[in-house]
C-alpha cells in the first residue's frame, strides 16, 4: 500500500502542470503560516502564547478559545494579524447558504446562470462586515485579557492611545482574513484542493508537535514526575486512533445510490434516448457542521450561569454553570442531542427533496418501483431521515471521544482532541478531498491514481463505477 502512495506521489511531480500545482500550493500555505506568526504591532503576544501553552498541558477539558485557536493554527495565542483566521468567511458563507434556503429572491439567485459570483460577492462582503466586528470586539478584549483568558494576569497593548490601537488593530485582523480567503481561492482555482479547507487543515496540523510533545510526556514524563500510563493504555490509543480515522474515512465516503431510470423522449425534433443513473446520497451531508454548531452554543451556558452566580451570589447557578462544564456529563448528552437536532437541520436546508422530485419528472426521469411527484419526494425524505440518523449517530460518537478520554483517562485535551471531534473530522475530509483530485489528473493522464484501477499501458483512463 506503501509502496502505491509513494509510487502516486512520484508520478504527480512527473506531470508539469500538477507539479507547478502543487508546489503552488505548498507555497501559499506556507505565506498563511506566515500570518499566523507575523505579530499585531502594538501587541506583545509572547506572554500570551506561554500562558495559553501551559493551560493546554494542565487542563484535562477543551474551551471555546482553545478551539478557535486550533482553527486559526495558533495565531490567536501568538496576537498574530491571522489571529480572526478564516473563520468570519465560513461564517458568512453559512449565513448566506441558510438565508439562501428562507429567502426566494437569494435561492431564486442561486439557481440562475451567474448567481454563484453574486452569492460569493455577498459572501465576501459579509465576511468584511464580521471581520470588521469581530476585530473590534477582540481588540477591545486584549485591552483586558484577564477577562477572556481566566487567569491571565499580564498586559499585552503596549500602545498608549487606546483609539489608535483599536482602530489599527481592527484592521489589521480585517487585511489577515481578507488575505486568507483570497489565497485560499487561488489555492481552489490554480493549486490542488479546496483552498479554504486546507488552510484549516494547515492550521490544526501546526499543532502536532506540541501535540507529540504531550503525548510523549504522558509514558515518559520528566525526572521527578510520575505517569500512571502504562505500554496497554499506548496499544489502546494506537488501536483507537485507527478504528477512528477508519470509521471517518468509511462514513465520509458513503453513499447510498438511488437508481434513476430515464425514459426516451424528444426534444424538438430530436429524439433522446434512454438511460439510467443513480442519485448518490450520502451519509454525513452535513460534515462538521453539527459539531462547530453545538460547539458554539455551548460555550455561552456555563458562562452565563457562572456569571449570574457570582453577581447574584446564587448557588444555584453556580451549580448550573458548574453542570455544563466541558467534559461533564450534563454538558456530553447536551451536546450529543445537540449534534443529532443539527446534523438534520443542516441537511434539511442543503437537501430539497421536492425540487429534486420536480427535476426528475421534468427530465423524463423516475426511481424504479416509485412513482413520480409525491411519492419520489416522500421516498426521497424517507431515506436522507434514515441514512442523515446513521450519519448523526457517527459524529455524535466522534465527537464524545475527546471528551471522554480527557475525563476518564486523564489525558490532555491538546492530545485527545486528536483522537475524535473536528480535528479528525476536517483533517480526513480535506486529505480524501485532496487525494481524489489528485487521482483525477494522474488518471486522465493515464497513470495509476492512489486506488488501483489498471496499469497506465496506453489505455484510456478508467473511471470509478464504470
């Protein structure tokens, strides 16, 4: 299998066009790596930074901040000018997709021959209105960084004209993004994978080495320093992690094939024949999605109800914001129901069985063995609600595993994260998305793609399910 890999790896740099691909690409991910190291002036992040990376080997639990670390490649804890990262534009791309599905006049848009450029336009523009935003509020909040990062004492603005500090940091966070989402389209337009997702993915890889430095730490801690993790709990994680990666590699790639039968009908004066096809849905339509969801309105209970407790002096908010901390079990089954509610109201807005229902019917096409109009659009809804719960089911597990080990095996949340939830989720997606494009040129050109499908002999390029 090894071998193959390597055997694909080597054929791509033989292809020049590929070749100039990926080596574009190598090149921009390495310029946003560059943001999220390049400092805000006026701010000195070397402390924070240091504070942050003790509180990741100390806590046994994640935190919302930890999270939006991880996506932005640790250049919130660094004060970096990608410290909002690429964030505020997958933010308002959902915004514009949700509104798509409540609003005709947008979904009207999305339908017509160059409505995608204008989505985007709207899009782009939202994500320069949040950005603007979001780096006001976090501008604001380095001011006092005690009250966003509990327990840090220090001061990070070293600028005296607070105005000014605002202003020029607002901004600065606005050009970061800006600048992340337009090298990420050139990566989607002239390199090889979906631009956005990679740089995430660059992002939550960046921290693999302090990552392995924990791990390692754990079965060899430091003179003086005693472990209760022994060769047994090493095989277990090893053996989980594969059944992890395994399981989020089948569940990505599944799909259950709807056949779609096409009767010959006649177009003018010419005359279409038959065919048939299948419709492929799949089974985690919804991605991540679900998990960022819970993720993010989770974080607002305890601190709310931890809030209300000290100005109250309320025991029983503090015991309520004590319930849903992080790694609880209030907290898990509120998130676990939370992931299932999300994972099919994000397919129901991305899934529209009655439109696909009139397309059939307008283009001659039918399900075998049901009939057209009502009945495709109820067999349709029935099958994405069974196949969307397995889908639910599957991330609803993944992303209780980091939580569980950190709680019950003591493992750091900066490890275990590693072993389920969003980091595993967008790290496999974006490397399978990345591979099949990959293939997709080798094939063409006919070479051996990462699957084996024949030998490149001179024959033409064999296709998957064909």
């Amino acid at each position: 299998m090894f071998s193959n890999i390597f055997t694909t790896f080597r054929n791509s740099f033989k292809i020049e066009d590929l070749r100039k691909r990926i080596l574009f690409t190598a090149w921009i991910l390495i310029v946003c790596r560059f943001i999220a190291i390049i400092p805000i002036p006026g701010l000195d992040g070397s402390a924070l930074a240091e504070f942050l990376a003790e509180q990741a080997r100390k806590q046994s639990s994640g935190n919302i901040l930890g999270l939006f670390n991880m996506f932005t490649g640790g250049a919130l804890a660094k004060c970096a000018v990608g410290s909002l990262g690429i964030m505020p534009y997958i933010t308002a791309t959902i915004i514009i997709q949700l509104l798509s599905a409540v609003i005709p006049q947008l979904s009207k848009l999305t339908r017509e021959e160059g409505g995608r450029v204008k989505i985007m336009q709207y899009s782009r523009l939202l994500t320069v209105l949040l950005c603007l935003g979001q780096g006001a509020v976090m501008s604001l909040a380095w001011l006092k960084p005690g009250t966003l990062f509990s327990g840090f004492t220090g001061d990070l603005v070293i600028v005296e004209n607070k105005f000014v500090y605002v202003l020029g940091t607002t901004l600065f966070l606005t050009t970061g993004t800006m600048l992340l989402m337009w090298l990420g389209e050139q990566i989607t337009e002239r390199g090889i994978g979906n631009g956005i997702s990679l740089i995430i993915t660059i992002g939550i890889i960046s921290a693999l080495p302090m990552t392995f430095q924990q791990l390692s730490y754990m079965f060899f801690p430091p003179e003086g320093v005693e472990t209760n993790f022994k060769l047994l709990h090493a095989i277990v994680l090893v053996i989980l992690l594969i059944a992890v990666v395994a399981g989020v590699i089948a569940i990505t790639q599944g799909q259950r094939k709807i056949p779609v039968q096409y009767a010959q009908r006649s177009v003018g004066r010419k005359v279409v024949p038959g065919g048939s096809s299948y419709m492929p849905l799949r089974v985690n339509m919804a991605g991540v999605m679900p998990i960022i969801f819970a993720q993010a309105i989770l974080m607002f209970p305890q601190q709310l109800f931890t809030m209300l407790g000290a100005q109250l002096n309320n025991n029983f908010f503090r015991d309520l914001g004590a319930a849903f901390a992080q790694g609880s079990l209030v907290y898990m089954v509120t998130y676990a129901l939370m992931i299932l509610f999300f994972s099919y109201f994000w397919v129901s807005t991305q899934f529209n069985e009655i439109q696909i229902s009139d397309d059939l019917k307008r283009n001659g096409g039918y399900i075998p063995g049901v009939r057209p109009g009502k009945a495709t659009t109820t067999f349709l809804h029935n099958t994405m609600s069974r196949i969307t719960l397995a889908g639910a089911v599957f991330l609803t597990v993944i992303a209780i595993i980091p939580f569980l080990l950190a709680s019950y095996w003591k493992i750091p949340f900066a490890v275990s994260q590693f072993f389920g939830g969003t980091s595993i989720l967008i790290t496999v997606g974006v490397m399978l998305d990345t591979m099949r494009q990959l293939e997709s040129h080798l094939m063409t050109r006919h070479y051996d793609g990462f699957m084996k499908k024949g030998k490149g002999s001179g024959r033409g390029p064999r296709l998957r399910g064909r």
